[in-house]
C-alpha cells in the first residue's frame, strides 16, 4: 500500500522547491487554530503555548465563549472560516506558519443537517487550503473514523483500504484527506493529518458526535446517575484520551517529512471498547452505577457503519506514534478530574 502512495506522487508530479523542503523541515513557529474554543481546540490550545509561547497561538471561533483560560492566556480573534478574507488578515497580522484548522461539525449534528456541514465542513476546509497555499503555510485538519464505511474491513482497519462512508460528515472527511493530500502533491503545501477515533476528555464537552456517549457516561458516574446510553451494549470503536490526541497533533506536524510515506490521513488509535466495556470499567470505581439502553436509531446507524478496530502500525513506524493511555488509566484519570471540576465526591 506504500508503493501506491508512492507511485500516486509520481503520477501526481511533484515539484517541490528547495523553500518548500526548507520551510517543511522548521518547527512550527506561530500557530492559527480554528475552532479552538471547541472540545479538542480549548486543549490543544494551551497545550500549543505552553511550548511555542501564549502569544505565539492564536486561537480562533466563530464565537467568543467564556472561556478565560484560553482567552486570558494569548490572542483570540473571532473568525468565521466562511470568510477567508478575514482569516487570511488575521493570518498575516500575526506573521502565522502553521494553520490547524479544527473548526467542523461533527457526526450526529452534520446528519441531522447535511447542507450546513456541508458549507462548514467544505467550504471552511477549502477557504484554509487556499490560504496555505497561497502562503506557504503548514497545515492540520483532523480526519476520523468516520472516513471509513460500511465496505471497509472493521477489524484491524488497514491504513490505506475501502473509504466509503455513508454520513455527510465522513463524506466531508473523505474530502478533506484527498484535498490535503492533493494540496500537497499537487502545490507543495505541508498539510498532515490523523484519523481521529472518539475523544474523550473532561475540560470542555464534545457537540453533537456519535462517540460522546464515551464521555457523557462519565458525567453521568461521577454525578451519581444512571447512565442512559444511545447505542447497543456491544458497539464497538477506537478511542483516545485527550492528552493523547494532543501529542498525535504535535508529533505528527513536528514529524521528520522524510520519513513520512502517508500524509493525509494517519490511523490512530488507543483504545476500541463498547458501552458495555467502558460501563464494567467505571463500575469498578463506583460499585451501585446503572446502566440502561435506549437505542438512538441515527446514531446506531453511523456507529455500525464504522471500523471497530484500527490498525496504526503506519503512525507507529512513520513517526513514531504510541499511545500513553489505556482503559483503566484513562477512567482513573476522568474521574479524578471530573470530581474536581463538578466538586463532587472529594
Ligand atoms: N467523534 C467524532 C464523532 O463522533 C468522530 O470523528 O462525530
């Protein structure tokens, strides 16, 4: 599958410029992130200053939330990825070399209304291509498992395989890996990416994905209350804990590009459990927590349709991926934060 890639470059013609090797083998200096005051950007954010400076990430949204830590902590400019314009000023007044651009919809939300995840998740990504390219920016877009679909081998998912979703948002997925790949093929932009499995994490909820349920059955533990979950006891899929999908992003955008055969989108993963896994692994930290299943039709749906294991042996060996966090660590380290930020059960 490697030799595809690599015969695709060919075909493709590339013709990179000794600047575009320059520019892909710096480190990243000044960073624009969309969407950041999101599930994954209000992490990544401060993750991103704590090691390139605070005035040296801009965070972005379409709308401004009370968020003080990552509006307190450095520049915040409210962007709506639908008007590239603005973007590509605020870009320029902030000399930015990097763009990860998180702002989209995510599953169960774009399938309730596919012509807005459309415009959000197309144009959006389209409007941040354009940009990169015209100025030699380095750029991130999340993929997902949902790029895979009903036709795609749901056990140790291989990297390069069938990619036919059947959900507007692993259609706007699909897009985005072919695009950033093309962009780089085709115009030397430094784009690379993963393939996101759930995230689950404490500091700021997920919005309307098929994998929340993974997050939300935390709540629910650590606040004392039954647990209603959407989907069967034996849906399974990949996850991650945060802190490891934020080392994915750093390690992937700081990885050696020569080493790299894959670019858009790497397979990763920590984890793959089904409701009633995560259940059994909370309950061993609280003995009387219920469970009860009341099936949401759409969600189940695009569950099904995805891969219940990855293989990300191509992340392993092109740059070095490996998660810190399994199951039990992660449950450990949910409830603990969790019980802080609720205050309760101290
Ligand atoms: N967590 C995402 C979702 O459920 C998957 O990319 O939509």
């Amino acid at each position: 599958s490697s030799d595809l890639v690599q015969m695709w470059a060919k075909y493709m013609n590339r013709h990179f410029t000794k600047e575009d090797i320059y520019v892909a083998k710096k480190h990243m200096k000044t960073i624009l992130v969309t969407g950041a005051l999101g599930q994954i950007g209000s992490e990544l954010v401060m993750h991103l200053r704590k090691t390139y400076g605070g005035s040296n990430v801009i965070a972005s949204d379409v709308v401004k939330k009370d968020m003080p830590e990552v509006l307190e902590s450095g520049p915040f400019e409210q962007l709506n990825v639908l008007e590239p314009q603005k973007v590509a000023d605020v870009c320029k007044k902030h000399k930015v070399d990097t763009v990860i651009h998180l702002a989209a919809l995510l599953s169960a939300v774009a399938e309730r209304d596919p012509q807005m995840a459309f415009n959000i998740n197309i144009h959006g990504l389209y409007n941040m291509l354009e940009i990169a390219r015209e100025n030699k920016y380095r750029l991130f877009v999340p993929s997902s498992i949902a790029a895979f679909g009903p036709g795609t081998p749901q056990d140790k998912t291989p990297q390069d395989t069938v990619q036919r979703p059947t959900s507007m948002y692993g259609v706007t997925k699909v897009t985005g890996e072919l695009l950033s790949n093309y962009y780089f093929y085709r115009f030397g932009v430094d784009t690379r990416s993963v393939r996101f499995p759930g995230l689950i994490s404490w500091k700021t909820l997920p919005g309307g994905g098929t994998t929340d349920y993974a997050v939300d059955i935390f709540y629910s533990a650590v606040k004392g209350e039954e647990f209603v979950c959407p989907l069967k006891p034996d849906t399974f899929m990949d996850m991650m804990y945060m802190p490891d999908a934020l080392k994915a992003m750093t390690d992937i955008m700081e990885a050696d590009p020569d080493k790299l055969v894959h670019r858009n989108s790497f397979n990763v993963t920590s984890m793959s459990f089904s409701p009633e896994i995560i259940y059994e692994a909370i309950k061993k930290h609280y003995p009387d927590f219920k469970i009860r299943y009341e099936l949401d039709e759409n969600v189940q749906h695009i569950a099904d349709s995805w891969p219940n294991k990855l293989d990300d042996s191509c992340a392993r060996n092109e740059w070095g991926w490996q998660p810190h966090f399994d199951l039990e660590k992660m449950t450990v380290d949910m409830i603990e934060n969790l019980k802080r930020k609720l205050k309760v059960g101290l």
